[in-house]
C-alpha cells in the first residue's frame, strides 16, 4: 500500500477525469475537473438508488467521450452510512474510488471563494480539488470472511452497548426502590438475585412471601449453594429498607421490561458470540495468534474485524497508524512540547488494544517483564506510556503472525530489554 503524497499526486494524470461528489441520504451532487482544476460539464444531481447511478454513470461516460479521458477517479466524503452502496456499485464497474477527510473539506471551502458558505453546489469541487493535489485515502471494502468477521463483531458491540445501558438502569432502579439489595448480593445478574428481581423485587413483595416463600422460589432453579440464612438478611434489609414507597406499581413494570430485555440481548450475544469464533477460526493466522498467552477470542477476532485483511499492509506501522497510535509533538524553537498519541484512527481498534494489553500484562510472563522494564529503566516511562508501546508491540506481532505464517517465539519478545551485562560485553 503506498500512503506517500508523491504517489497518490501522480495517480492523476492529464488523462484522469477527477470527480467529486457530495453524497446524502437521498441525492447526491456531483462535479468533474481534470487534473488542473479545470471543470468539465454541469452540476449533476442524482438521486441515491438504481436510476440515479445509471445517470450518473451514462453522464461519466459523455464527460470521457467529450474530453479524451481514459481514467476516472470518484472521491467524496464517508458521510456516515449513505456512501455504501455508491462505493459498491462504483467498485462493482471496476470505478477507482478514494475519500477525502470531510475535518479537509471543512477547512480548505474558503479557499476558492473566501467565503465559510457550505451548499450542496460547493462541496463537491471543494472534494474533487483536494482529491487532485493528493490528499485522499484509498478506502477498504473487506470481503469474504473478513466482511463476515466485521458484521459478526459490529453485532457483538451494538448488543455489548445495549447490555451495559440495562445493566446501569437495572443498578438505578435497585438504588432508588431497594437500596439494601446490593448487602445481600455482590452482583444482581447472580441466578438467586435474577429470580428475586423477577419474583419480589420490592421490600413489600419480599415481606408478602416471607423467609420460607423466598427459599421456595430461590430452589426451583436452584439446587444448591443457597437458604435460609440469605434469605433472613433479605427480609431484614426489606424490613429495614429506605428506599422510595411510592409508585411501586409502575416501578415493577419497569424493572420487569428491563429485564425481559435483558435475557433477550443476552440470548443473542451469545449467539453472536457463537457466530464470532466460528468465523475468526476461518482467518489465516489466527490460531497462532489464540496461542499467546492472554490473548483471547474477542481481542483477536476485534482486531482483524478492524484491520481485516493484514496482508494489504506493507509494514506494521501502518497499522499502528490506523489504530491513532502514532506519536504527535507541539514543539517550536527553544519549547518541547508534550509527546502523545495521534488518536486519529479507529476508536474501536484502540479500545481493543488497550483492553486487551492489560490481561496480557497480568497473564503472560513476556509481556509483563516488558512492562516492567519500560517503568524502571533509566529513563523509566510511565505505566499508561508503557502499555501504550506494549500495543504497538502486539500489532507487530500480530502482523508477523498473519503475514509470515510463524509461531510466536517468546525468547524474541525479550530482545527489547536492554540488559547491562550483554551491553558491556
């Protein structure tokens, strides 16, 4: 993948038709130059579904036939999901497609008119002029096990979400009707605390069915590990309770909703879940991946879902790139500013990282020993610094394990410490 200003800048030639197009959710608008800026045609106008790509694509073909050009190069902006299925049906008549960052075209709209207005009829020259000087990407549209892999995972996020917004009003309501719950069970998603918030969940319920009632019900689902002397504290925190009396009737329709969506979010992430390692087991590399010593299902499946294909990569600081791990500096002169990370990069393969780092600090002996390293050497780094470079140490070894088809050798992951001995050798 060449990423260098110079390559992209000499992807358009005097032969290139350059396009920008201002995508919506239902029209778009769109404008052609040449590679000098100069605009060929009309403003087009089409709309977001099968008879609009058919204009747009019988106009390309009269602006090529009129003005001799061989190449065409579509960019425009990732306005949230709208630009799908345009990108597909471009990809799908062999059309190259780049993007352009839309914090650019924000930023660089006044340059031709000196003038902040923002209309569908400026964007898309402002778009087509940065792709000409070069300032674009080149956007992956993953396939095959890879686009499974990534759905699969967006499905785990959306149902992870939904799970800790019920598990956060779940622990509302418990403090706000039945504050005393929480000395009687460590954790309410138990089965014994499941079944009381399901059967009694307010003090007044508990003391309707008293000690012996509570025991009944807890034993039907559950055999052993639970009695008497659980459920005399539970009927003593329900005497001695201050939560709010009142409205409990509309109270308990509401926990009870939240916890039928609750055991439907669960049933599906672990179905998902399911979904999840049968497709990741299917990506070349990642079992050798699995046999790291804290690396788990969801870190691994995470980062190739965010990466995929790792092969398109020459080297892995451009993943590390993609992740916004890469150093920036405020400096000027005489002043050295603070050194921290980008953060212009996928959130989520960030998050994946930096969670991920953490148990394998705690699990795995290499990893750890790297750590600490990093936090007591002469000019020792702070922890967050320390497990920020043992993530882009992970994607490197991550990348040799996809790309190389090698297992991982812990005796090379020590090669970072320093050691004063073999030093003065």
């Amino acid at each position: 993948m060449k990423y260098t200003q110079n390559a992209k800048i000499l992807q358009i030639t005097e032969n290139t038709l350059v396009i920008g197009v201002d995508v919506a959710s239902e029209t778009h608008y769109t404008r052609a130059f040449d590679y000098r800026g100069i605009e060929f045609g009309r403003l087009l106008k089409f709309s977001n579904d099968g008879n609009g790509f058919a204009a747009f694509a019988e106009w390309i073909k009269k602006l090529r036939a009129e003005h001799h050009k061989e190449h065409v190069m579509v960019g425009m902006e990732p306005t949230g999901h709208y630009w799908f299925t345009f990108a597909q049906h471009l990809k799908d008549r062999q059309i190259k497609i780049v993007l352009v960052n839309p914090f650019h075209v924000k930023r660089s709209k006044e340059l031709d008119d000196n003038n902040p207005t923002k209309n569908d009829r400026k964007d898309p020259k402002t778009i087509a002029m940065l792709v000409k000087d070069g300032r674009y990407m080149e956007p992956y549209m993953p396939e095959g096990i890879y686009s499974e892999l990534g759905n699969a995972m967006d499905t785990r996020w959306r149902l992870v979400k939904g799970l800790n917004r019920i598990r956060n009003q779940v622990k509302r309501w418990i403090n706000i009707y039945f504050p005393e719950f929480n000395q009687v069970f460590g954790n309410w998603e138990g089965k014994a605390a499941l079944i009381t918030l399901r059967e009694f969940s307010t003090p007044a319920r508990v003391l309707e069915r008293g000690m012996e009632g509570i025991v009944a019900e807890w034993r039907k689902e559950i055999s052993r590990g639970i009695g008497k002397k659980r459920a005399s504290r539970l009927v003593e925190a329900a005497k001695g309770t201050v939560g709010i009396r009142q409205g409990l009737g509309a109270a308990e329709n509401e926990l009870e909703c939240l916890l039928e969506e609750y055991r439907m979010l669960l049933r599906q992430y672990e179905r998902t879940m399911v979904l999840v390692e049968e497709l990741a087991l299917q990506v070349p590399g990642m079992e050798e991946i699995l046999k790291i010593k804290g690396v788990g299902l969801i870190i691994a499946a995470g980062f190739v879902a965010e990466v995929g294909d790792i092969t398109r990569f020459e080297h892995p600081k451009q993943v590390q790139k993609l992740a916004g791990l890469t150093l920036k500096e405020n400096s000027s002169g005489k002043h050295k500013g603070k050194t921290t990370i980008s953060k212009r990069g996928r959130r989520r393969l960030r998050s994946i990282l930096f969670q991920g780092i953490m148990p394998l600090v705690a699990q795995n002996q290499e990893f750890r020993e790297l750590h600490q390293y990093y936090t007591t050497r002469p000019n020792p780094l702070k922890k967050k610094q320390s497990l920020i470079l043992l993530c882009c140490k992970l994607i490197r070894i991550i990348f040799v394990l996809m790309t190389k088809k090698v297992a991982y050798d812990p005796e090379k992951m020590m090669k970072d410490i320093r050691r004063p001995a073999l030093q003065a050798a």
